[in-house]
C-alpha cells in the first residue's frame, strides 16, 4: 500500500491557470503546493526546498470529478486505480442507479447485491475475500458508514462521496417483489434514508430500470425526496429514470416534477436520449429542463461524451421476470414457458428492461463475462454471435446469462450524436463516466471520459470553449455535491486536486476495440497534494479522502472512526 508521506512542496512554474470559475478567465501565474492545499498563487514565487515543475504550455486546473462512477468495489480491490487518475479524475460519487453495497440488513441480502452487480464490479469470492483480501475487511460492513470506514482505513487513490441507493432501501423494506410498498414499508425506507444520510451520504439515487427499485411508484419516491429536501439541505436526488428509449421525455418529465412537487434537488444521471426514437429531440428534453427551473426547481444533469451505454446484459430482462432477486431470475430463464414469454416481452414487444422498445441484437456488445468458457465472447456483438452459431440469439442471451449466472456486462450502440452535442453545452451540465471498469471488454469511458470532453468536443469540436469545460468537469460538480469551493476551484487554500495537461495534445484513446488505452496529454494528477501522476506515470499513491456530508450540511472529510473532522 503507498500511503499518503509528509509531501515535499510543489511548484508549477508558469502554467496557464484555469481556475474551475466561470467568471475568471485564464491566466499565468506559478502555483505553490504545500500540506495538501494550494498554498499561493502569484508570479515568480520563490520556494528554494520545493520541486519545480516546468508548467509553460500547459493548464493546471482542479481535479476532474465523477458525478457518476460505479467504482464502488474496484477501489478496494484495485486500489491504484489506473483508469481514473490516469485521465485526471479526484473525486468521483458511488452508489449510483440505486444498488450498491451498503446499506443491508444480512448476509443474504448483500449476497443477492454482489450477485445481481457482479457485472459493473466483479464479485470477489468468499474465499478471496479471506485470502487475498483479507486485510480490505471486505464486505463486512452494512452500512453507509461501514463502508465509507472501510474505503477510509484501505485510502482510496481518489476522494469518494456516496449516495444512498433507493433500491437498497426498497430490498430492505419490501423485499425483491414487484409489489406495492405499504405505508409501513414507506416509512421504513425513511427511517433507513436518514440513517444513511446521518452516516455521511450526500443525497439518494434510483436505478428506474433496474429491480428492486424500479418497483417503487412515483409517489413512493415522492416521500423519500420530500425528507431529502425538509431534513438534508443540499442533499440531492440522482435518478436514472425509468426509461431513455420509448416514451423518454414522458419519463424524464416524472423526475423533473419529483423536483418541482418536493423540493428536492434533482440531477439528471447519464441524461441521455437512446434509439432512432429519440434523435434530435434534445432541445425538447432541454426545453423542459429549462421551464422546471424557472418555476423553482433545483435542476442539473450530467453526461458521458459518447454514444453507446454500458450495463448488464441481465439487465435487458422484463422486469417481472427479474423479481425476487438472482435466484429467481436463473430459476426463470430455465423454464421453457418462461423463456418464450421474456423472448416476446425482448424480441417483439419491447419491455422495460430495453427500455420499451424491441432489441436489436446487432446493437447489443458482450462486455465482461466472468466464466472462462465466455471469454471469448467478449467484445463481439450477440447478434453476430448468434449468426456464427446458427443459434437464434435469445438462445446465446439465455446461454451466456446461465453461464455466466447473470454477471455479464454489455455495451448498447444506441446513442445519438446529436443529442449529446446539445446537452453537454447546457449551463448545468456535469460530467459522469458512468464507467463499468470490470473486465477485458468494458466501455472506452472508462478511460477517456474527462480527455474526450476537453480534446473532442472543447478544442477539436469548438462546442464548448475550454474555460468552461473545464467547469463542467470541477466547478460545477463540486458545487451540486456541496464541497466547494474548497474542492472544484483552484484558488489559494484550496484543496490540492490538480491536474497538469497540455490543451493541444489531450485526448481520449481508448476504443472498443483496445477500451484500456490511456489518454494523452496529461502530465500530473494530484490529491489532496499527493503526486498519483507524475510525468503520464502513474505512482500509485492513495491520497484520497471520503466525503461525508455533517448534520450541519456541509460535507467534510473524516477519519475512520474519528470525531475530528476537516474541511472537504
């Protein structure tokens, strides 16, 4: 483990400063890192004991920060972390789509998480778990503040925030059933949000297509967000909503109206607009955005700069046929009657699992897949699979989910250039990799967010001008997460989360092909003052923090275990 040392100081000599402010523009100064903050910024700083970095070209910024990362278990159990602080990122928010890891109340029910998730993260087995992960304690918390403990006592190579996930609150209240949560169970999920809350999270996210929490109505969730907004100021509601596909705006316009009818902050989570549905019809969903704000509501949103998505290939499954955890689900997809009513609900009818719309198997990409007998399916499309085999393709779908036992992840090639170009220029855009990091064939995203937001659509495209990309990527995320300034703006006092890059060279490399390729262009990475990039190399020191939102709304950093805490 590289822990965090007594840091020498750091000087940037002459770099082109952005700060992470809209309002200010670039400009040259040197930069002087000393105990993990941004000691002074000013020309010509004398500092005879610090390491000089010549900066002249390149832009020193804040840290790049994830408002949408599933790198829940991936911290623990690859803790250098290569594909984020090799493409800038600091900070990055867990517990998204509304299943994650914590909280639980057994065994049982965390059994059934690891299982249903082993797609975005893997599943270490109990015998890893007591072996060669033994010393990380290793799914042996069951809550918020377990895990966040847990992140705390390993040091995580960025600095993590988490969100409660709403489908966890759901399994614990109701179960894994698709049915109707009585007013017991509601007010069982409230007591659980504020526990959650109490222990650090800083807001609650859903996963509308994704069981359990996809069973919850809209009134159901109105509750859990009117106890965000009354008791938990600045806490934040993130839903991936109930479909990007068929009917995407009317689904859009449910989670705005959670916004305007409870108070509650929402942002908008991987705000996409999917399938031939929805080309061009971007300023419609940005239309409606912009009429929830001006009658109040708390809204912003964030994207990841490419087109296809990335999940789990169970997760194309009818709901119904997914109900009462993975068990049930494998249970199902052996019955023959079964198979032929999720075939139709896949094939011909569209359900909610894809979305509403049929699948195009040919759009469909085998991802990571965790049985040896698949590896070699990784990275084709289940289409040209199904060809190759002369098998009908819900026949490999059904095959490889067996197999596998429902831990394949997928890409889906249904996006729109279009609608991406316009909402990442929207004045409360964020960016969020939502980027799967387990296994061989995972999503470009996963390496190239942050570079293909600045080289592609800042400098290459001209969409969005640097200064205020950059923005999008510190300053702004900061902001809806409730650690700035001291996070998300380079400003002397500041936490010390930088980036060094060059702007002319920046660019994402991943591809579908090779999705592990680093990015260019970036020289330093820094957390909390510590080198994790030094000269595109990466040192593996873990420096980062996790942040907990107080009972006085801000959100601070704090050590394990601890009543001290710190600014973010």
């Amino acid at each position: 483990m590289t822990l965090p040392p007594t840091s020498p100081s750091i000087l940037f000599l002459s770099p082109t400063i952005i700060t992470g402010d809209e309002t200010t523009p670039p400009f040259i100064a040197d930069v002087l890192v000393q105990e993990g903050l941004v000691a002074r910024i000013a020309p010509d700083i004398s500092a005879p004991d610090a390491r000089t970095v010549d900066a002249r070209g390149h832009v020193l910024c804040p840290g790049f920060i994830d408002m949408h990362a599933h790198s829940d278990l991936y911290l623990l159990t690859h803790p250098e972390h290569e594909a984020k602080i090799s493409q800038g990122c600091t900070t990055e928010v867990v517990g998204q789509d509304g299943i994650s890891y914590a909280p639980v109340r057994s065994k049982t029910q965390l059994r059934a998480i690891r299982e249903q998730i082993a797609g975005w993260n893997g599943n270490p087995t109990d015998e890893e778990c007591a072996t060669t992960l033994a010393s990380i304690g290793m799914f042996e918390w069951d809550s918020i503040r377990g895990y966040l403990d847990c992140l705390e006592r390993n040091r995580t190579a960025t600095n993590v925030a988490m969100l409660v996930p709403q489908g966890n609150l759901r399994l614990l209240a109701c179960g894994p059933y698709d049915t109707p949560a009585s007013n017991e169970e509601i007010m069982d999920q409230v007591e659980l949000l504020r526990k959650a809350m109490a222990e650090g999270a800083v807001g609650m996210s859903s996963g509308l297509t994704y069981t359990p929490g996809m069973y919850a109505s809209n009134s159901e969730l109105a509750v859990l967000c009117k106890v965000l907004a009354d008791e938990f100021p600045g806490a934040y509601y993130a839903p991936h909503h109930r479909s990007y596909g068929f009917k995407a705006i009317e689904s859009y316009a449910e989670m705005l109206d959670l916004g305007r009818d409870t108070g509650c902050p929402v942002h908008l989570t991987h705000a996409t607009l999917n399938f031939s549905e929805n080309k061009g019809r971007a300023p419609e969903l940005l239309g409606m955005i912009d009429s929830a704000r001006s009658d109040g509501a708390d809204i912003s949103l964030d994207t990841y700069p490419y087109l296809p998505g990335c999940t789990t290939l169970a997760s194309l499954l009818p709901s119904w046929a997914s109900a009462g955890g993975p068990a049930e689900t494998l249970r199902r997809i052996e019955d023959e009657a079964a198979r032929e009513k999720i075939r139709i609900a896949i094939e011909v009818t569209g359900c909610d699992g894809g979305h509403g719309i049929p699948t195009n198997w040919d759009e469909i990409q085998i991802g990571s897949t965790s049985h040896p007998d698949l590896a070699a399916l990784s990275g084709r499309r289940l289409g040209e699979v199904a060809r190759s085999s002369n098998s009908p393709p819900i026949q490999v779908f059904f095959d490889i989910l067996q197999k596998d036992r429902l831990a394949t992840s997928c890409i889906m090639h249904i996006g729109n250039e279009e609608n991406v170009q316009e909402i990442l220029k929207h004045e409360t855009h964020c960016a969020g990799s939502d980027a799967i990091l387990h296994g061989k064939s995972t999503h470009p995203r996963a390496y190239g967010t942050f570079p293909r937001f600045l080289g592609h659509y800042a400098r290459d495209l001209g969409l969005v001008k640097l200064p205020e990309m950059v923005a999008h990527l510190t300053s702004r995320p900061a902001k809806r997460i409730g650690i700035y300034p001291h996070r998300g703006l380079l400003a002397q006092g500041s936490a010390a989360d930088l980036v060094l890059f060059h702007p002319e060279t920046i660019m994402d490399k991943a591809t579908y092909d090779q999705p592990k390729l680093r990015a260019e262009g970036i020289r330093f990475v820094l957390v909390n003052g510590e080198v994790a990039m030094d000269e595109g190399q990466l040192t593996g020191m873990r420096a980062g923090r996790t942040l907990r939102r107080s009972k006085d709304g801000n959100v601070t950093t704090v050590t394990a275990g601890a009543a001290t805490r710190s600014q973010a």
